[in-house]
C-alpha cells in the first residue's frame, strides 16, 4: 500500500506543545527543548492538530515545522503575550489527504 513520510519539528514552545495525529497525541515537548518525530502517513485523510499551553507568565511561543515527503507543508513560529492568562495560547489545525503516496490536498482549517 502506498504511503508518505511525515517529520516534524516541534519546539521550542513555551510552556509546552503538543501534535495530534488524527485526534491521537503523537508528540509533546516540554518547556524550550525540540522533538523531531516521524511516521508513515498511509493513503487517506490525516488531521494534525498543533496545541500550546502557558502557564501565566507573561510570553508565549510556538514553533512546528510539517513535511511530507520532503515537502514543507507547514513552517509556523508565532509568539506572544499571554499576561496573566493561564491556559491554550496557540491552537492550529490542518487537513491533508494522501493520494497513492503523495498529498493530493493539505488544508489549514479556519477557527470557529
């Protein structure tokens, strides 16, 4: 069966970041470090969701790089000011279809 190669970049974040594959947790970094983490993609549609927390202190950041079959599909790194505020600071998700091993379709999905 064909398939595709995932690697992802993840980190550094601040507090900590975390990757869904398809509703499943594939990877976590904590405070400031880097992960880098791979996996076959089989044909058929795939959701990755990019989540990171802070714990209230001021400043946040975000960093993910997706790539597909040596591809860059996804490079963000975002920062910002979270004050006082505890919680979610940074929530993205796209969609990617895999066709005979290649991505037919990769899509950011827009916030409700």
């Amino acid at each position: 069966m064909p398939s595709a190669h995932l690697l992802a970049d993840i980190g550094p974040c601040d507090d900590n970041g975390y990757l869904l594959i398809n509703g499943l947790s594939a990877v976590s970094v904590p405070l400031n470090e880097t992960r880098r983490f791979q996996r076959t993609l089989q044909d058929g549609s795939h959701n990755f969701v990019f989540r990171v927390t802070n714990d209230g202190r001021f400043a946040w950041k975000a960093r993910l790089r997706l790539i597909i079959n040596r591809v860059t599909y996804v490079d963000e790194e975002q920062a910002g000011d979270s004050f006082l505020f505890a919680g979610e600071v940074y929530n993205r998700e796209w969609q990617c279809q895999i066709v005979n091993g290649e991505v037919s379709e990769f899509l950011a999905v827009q916030p409700a």
